[in-house]
C-alpha cells in the first residue's frame, strides 16, 4: 500500500499492525516525537473539515514534522480553475505527503496519478473517507475488544455518508458481523456499497426506517449527519433532516453495552444529554483519529523508504473508453474534462465508472 484511498487498501493485517503503533504512541509519546523530523505534510482541503485536518496537521506536528495547508477552495488556486492533476503534481515536488479531501468522487485517484508521494484521502464526496474508519476502528476495538461477531446499526444518511461505507467495507471483513441499515427511503446505502460490500460477501443484513425498534439488538450504534451539502434541493433537505434523533429515552431501550459512535459533527441527530453516557463514544473517537493518523502518517513514510512504485489504486481490469459515460453527476470526471475516462467491468459485464463506482451507461 502506498496510497490509501479506500480502506481496503488495508489488509485486517495491516490495520491491526496500525491500531498496535497507534495504542504504543498513546502510551509513549515521547518515543515518537522526532520519527517525523524534517518530512513535511500538505493538507489539501477543498471542502470544509474541523477534526480531521486538524488531526491529521496535529499527528503531524506530534510526530516532529512540518505541515503546510490549504483550507478551503477559495484560497488556493483551485479558486482560480486550476485542476487537482496540475495542483497535486505542483505541491507533490514540495512535500512528502498528502492528505486531500475534495467535494467530488473519485478526485483522490486523479491526485494518486499525478503525484511522486503518498496520497491519503481525507474524504471525497459522497465515496469514501478511509482514516474515518481508522479512527471509528480504533474506538470499536478498545471499547469491545475486538471486531467479530458484532451486530452494528447505521443510522441515518447512508446514502450519501462517505463515513458508512468506508466502515461498512472494512467490518465486512470480519467473521459474525451483521448490519442494520436504518435510514428513510431517500437516503439508503447505494448499491455500489450494498453490492460489492454485503451481497456479495453474504453478510447477514437488515433495511428498517426504525431506530427504536432496532436499538435494543445492537452491539455499536453509528448514527450520522444528513449530508445537507450533497442534496440536489434544499426541500428535500428540509423534509428529511430531522429523520432521527438520539435522546435520552431513546438510548433507554439501548443495550447496556450498546456503544454510540458518531464522526462529528453532529447538527441535531443525537441530543446533548446523551454526552455523558458512559456508552457515547464519540469524542473518544476523535482522539482515537489522530492517534490512528499518526500511526498512519509514519507507516506510509517508512514504506515509501522502499522504491515501491506508485501503484496507481485502480481496479486491475480498468480499461479507457469514450464508449461509455459516467452517469454520476458527483464524479470527478465531470469537471475535469481532460482525465482519461477509465472504467471496469463486474463478472456479470456491467460497466462502472473506475472513479466513482457508479454505474456507467452506454454512449
Ligand atoms: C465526516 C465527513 O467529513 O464525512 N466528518 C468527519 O470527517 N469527521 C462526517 C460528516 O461530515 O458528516
């Protein structure tokens, strides 16, 4: 792995190595100080973001090294129309590490391409956002003890929450884990996610509108924004922001081991009084992120020691065609017109988008 633009670029194995270093560097901190000296970190976020820049910068400054930033589109030349290819190749000559966040799908495969240093994706639209998962997996671990065998419920924007998937990716790797998709009709989990993710691997799942009638059976309860930036009408938005809220009645039908994670921010989904119960997780995660970053941040400058090439991140059957159009409207290859369109095939010869993994229709 050199990049890390999807959490399975990750093996269990690597990630239990990750979650190792993570919890020795919380222990020791002293021993990590200067394991970064003199490499220099940019965070390049055209979107806005509060924890994780701040931890990844953080992790950064925490293991002795620099870090420049851009935050937000409007400060950077992006403002000006400059394309993440041209960005990533100019900052790429200056740093020894990137971490990008980007509002469409896919973005961080067109820095991969053109970058000379490790490219992590700190969350591109509605896709992915694989140190969430980090620091979500950490939080799983030191409060259950381990990932098998654990009944997890998502509730909320599953559509559109990069959070969901990343995490849904990942636990579908582990023996004994089922999930339960709670969510209103217009915000389910997308079928790239339910198919390759759940279907395929034969996890045991439920869809449901409810979240008190399936509150009481859940090991860890990952509740989530309504992403109320990717809304194609602020109507809709309106209609279905409220959908869920986690009082403290509701988290009184809860298991007493029932665990309450959320990435933050949170805007009205879970009330502040749940805060101080022992079973609310949530800012325990975002400490968990940096030290996840962190652990992270110095495994991906120790491989890159090695001449291991860049790798390039896509599917191996990805082909170019002008056949074939990308029919999300979210994917990076909608505004940069000059990428190459690259697209890959499923076993019963479907045709996905390499970018987004949205279904591709025929020209
Ligand atoms: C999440 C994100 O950006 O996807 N936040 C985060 O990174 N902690 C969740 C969200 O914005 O709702």
């Amino acid at each position: 792995m050199k990049n890390l633009l999807n959490i399975l670029d990750l093996s269990e194995k690597e990630i239990e190595e990750l979650i190792a270093t993570a919890e020795d560097i919380d222990a020791n901190p002293d021993k990590y100080r200067d394991a970064c000296k003199h490499k220099i970190l940019a965070t390049l976020f055209f979107e806005p973001s509060t924890r994780t820049r701040l931890s990844f910068e953080t992790a950064m400054l925490s293991l002795g090294g620099g870090v420049v930033s851009v935050a937000g589109a409007n400060t950077s030349s992006a403002a000006k129309g400059e394309s993440v290819a041209d960005t990533v190749e100019v900052v790429s000559g200056y740093v020894d590490i990137i971490a990008m966040r980007h509002p469409k799908e896919g973005a961080p495969y067109v820095a991969v391409r053109h970058s000379s240093v490790p490219v992590i994706n700190a969350g591109d639209g509605g896709h992915y956002h694989p140190t969430q998962t980090l620091a979500d997996m950490l939080t799983i671990y030191r409060e259950k003890g381990g990932f098998e065998n654990l009944k997890i419920g998502f509730c909320g924007d599953l559509k559109y929450g990069r959070t969901v998937h990343s995490l849904i990716s990942a636990m579908s790797r582990y023996k004994g884990v089922e999930f339960v998709l709670i969510s209103p009709e217009e915000l389910k989990l997308p079928s790239f996610v339910k198919r390759d993710y759940i279907e395929e691997k034969g996890i045991s799942y439920i869809e449901s509108e409810s979240l008190e009638d399936n509150i009481g059976s859940l090991d860890v309860l990952y509740m989530t924004r309504i992403q109320k930036e990717r809304f194609g009408s602020e109507e809709e938005y309106e209609r279905l922001k409220d959908s869920y809220i986690l009082t403290e009645e509701k988290m009184r039908l809860a298991g007493k081991e029932t665990i309450v994670l959320h990435p933050l921010p949170r805007v009205n989904e879970i009330s502040v009084k749940v805060d101080d119960d022992p079973r609310a997780c949530y800012f325990r995660q975002t400490v968990n992120g940096k030290l996840m970053r962190m652990a992270l941040i110095l495994k991906m400058l120790e491989k890159n020691k090695s001449s291991e090439k860049n790798d390039g991140a896509f599917q191996e059957n990805t082909f170019v065609s002008d056949k074939y159009d990308c029919t999300n409207p979210h994917c990076i290859c909608e505004c940069e017109q000059e990428l190459s369109r690259l697209f890959y095939k499923d076993k019963t010869g479907k045709v996905f988008c390499a970018y987004c993994e949205h279904e591709a229709s025929e020209k």
